[in-house]
C-alpha cells in the first residue's frame, strides 16, 4: 500500500478532536506503512464545539505542540472532518459516465443536500453503474466551505501543509482495510468513539452501508 502524497515517503496523520489533537508520522517502505512517532496535546474545554472551531489559536498551539511532541519533521497532513456541517448520502441516479456526472454533480447534489450549493464542497465515488437497468449507486459527500477552510487555515497556522482532507468514518475504513482481511461477504461496523462525537460505519462487501 502506497501512502497518497506523491514522491515525499512520510505523511503526518493529525486527529484533531474536541478535546485533543493526536499527531502520527506515518512512512512508506517496501514492506509497507510504518509508524514512526506519535504525538499528543490536550485542547481547552470548548475550543471545539459541534466540530466547530470556538478557539482557533488554541488549536494551532494544539497542533505544534502534537507535531513537536512526535518529534516528525515531516509538514504534509492528512487529516479527516465530521460534524453537522458535513453530509454524506447514498443516491441513487441514471446510469452515465463518470465525466458526465463530474458536470451535473452540483444540479444532482442540489435535491439531496440541506445547504445551499454554493456554499459547499462536493466530492462522489461511483459505487455501482449497472446492477439496476437505467441506474447507478452513487456515494455523495458534502462539505460546508467554512469547514474546510477552518482545517486548512489552522493547519497553515500551523507551518504545516494540508495535502489530504478525509472524511473520519471513511478514514477509519481504510485503516481498517489496510491491516485486516474480510471476506466478501461480511459485514463489519466501525466505530469511532470521542470524547463528544460517535462515528458509526457499517462496511458491506467493502462499501459503507
């Protein structure tokens, strides 16, 4: 398994959560994905709230202290969203290419998504194209701008470079995917438990059910 950040060989996994930020230095080598160092630093009560950033100079403070703590000099970061301004839905749409949905994802994501469209970032993963006559299941991600920019801005802050944005319980998924072996017919859930907020994901033949 290859780590997605191009020729660099180390990544830094930052987790940050209402009540602290976890910091993982994560290396690609022959034999796979390695572990190298770990950090972690408590958050002040109420920095965040709902996944919303109350504190943001405390979470900058947060994250140099978690990434100094781990003792990495790596500065590109994967991290992961959640919350309210977050939405994902499995659709179900008429059968067609992958670049004709690139151009009509915004009118398609318009009827399922309670936010104004132009506010949001969009991302799909087409998960069938065919089983249904005429139809394709489609995985629908919607993310308030706000929310991404609150990530990148304190990252920056940071001195550090956001190169990959995830959703947790999709990054939960493939850590999972990435160190265990299920048959195709099983079905796991996922749990990811924090200190405010419980991410369920229940994975059926290897897409999220």
């Amino acid at each position: 398994m290859q780590l997605p950040f191009g020729k660099s060989t180390s990544i830094i996994g930052l987790d940050i959560g209402s009540a602290s930020v976890k910091a993982v230095e994560l290396t690609s080598k022959a034999k796979g994905i390695e572990l190298q160092h770990v950090g972690v630093a408590k958050l002040p009560p109420e920095a965040i709230v709902q996944g919303a950033f109350l504190n943001s100079s405390a979470i900058v403070d947060a994250i140099r202290e978690a990434v100094d703590g781990a003792g990495t000099r790596t500065k590109n970061v994967a991290t992961a969203v959640s919350g309210h301004s977050l939405i994902v839905k499995k659709i179900s749409l008429p059968s067609m290419t992958r670049d004709e949905l690139e151009e009509s994802i915004r009118w398609e994501a318009e009827q399922y998504i309670p936010f104004d469209i132009n506010e949001v970032n969009l991302d799909f993963q087409i998960l069938n194209s065919g089983e249904t006559e005429g139809q394709m299941e489609v995985l629908l991600v919607a993310a308030k701008k706000d929310l991404i920019d609150d990530y990148v801005n304190v990252i920056a802050e940071a001195g550090l470079h956001s190169t990959v944005l995830d959703v947790e319980a999709f990054a939960v998924e493939n850590a999972f995917e990435a160190n265990y072996e299920i048959g195709a017919d099983e079905v796991v859930a996922l749990a990811d438990i924090g200190a405010q907020v419980v991410n369920i994901n229940v994975v059926a033949n290897g897409i999220p059910a």
